[in-house]
C-alpha cells in the first residue's frame, strides 16, 4: 500500500492514524503542497487532491472510502509490520488539500 499526502492536511492524518490503527504495511509520499505540482498524484488516481492510497490495483481518492476500505481489510485479517518511506517535496504552499 502506499499514501500520497501532505503533511498539514487533516483528512490525511486521519488516513495516517487509520493505517497506524491497524498496523498496516505502507509507503508514504510527501507530495508538493501546490495541486498542480502534484504529477505523481495525478498519475494514479487522475486527479490533484490528498489523501490518495493505493494497494495494488485499488486506487482510493475520497477520506471516507479509505477509511472504510482499512477497516475492511483489517476485519479481513490483512495487515503487516508498518514500514514508512517518504520522500520530501521541492516545497510549495497552497493552503488547501
């Protein structure tokens, strides 16, 4: 699994705790704060706003069905030793998600 956030967003620290809940195994990256500087977002999931998680071939963009779809996973018994990457963004601010 791996989440694409920003630091400052509160959808995705909710998203961030979620996971940590659960005690999932994912990748994180830190993605610029600006939209439109968010290429790596946009590849996967079509559009520019965080949180996005993707596992596998699922690719979730809206808080409440990341969430949901945690919880599923975790009542399904898939979950894993939590192992984080970040990678840092060039910097930007945009004050929305």
């Amino acid at each position: 699994m791996k989440l694409y956030h920003v630091e400052w967003c509160p959808d995705c620290e909710v998203v961030r705790r979620k996971l940590e809940e659960h005690d999932f195994a994912y990748d994180h990256e830190i993605v610029e704060d600006a939209r439109p500087l968010r290429k790596q977002v946009h590849e996967v999931s079509g559009q520019y706003y965080v949180p996005v998680l993707v596992d596998g071939k699922t690719v979730l963009t809206e808080t409440h069905d990341i969430l949901a779809y945690l919880d599923k996973k975790s009542a399904n018994g898939m979950r894993g030793e939590q192992q984080q990457k970040s990678t840092t963004p060039l910097g930007s601010s945009d004050e929305r998600n």
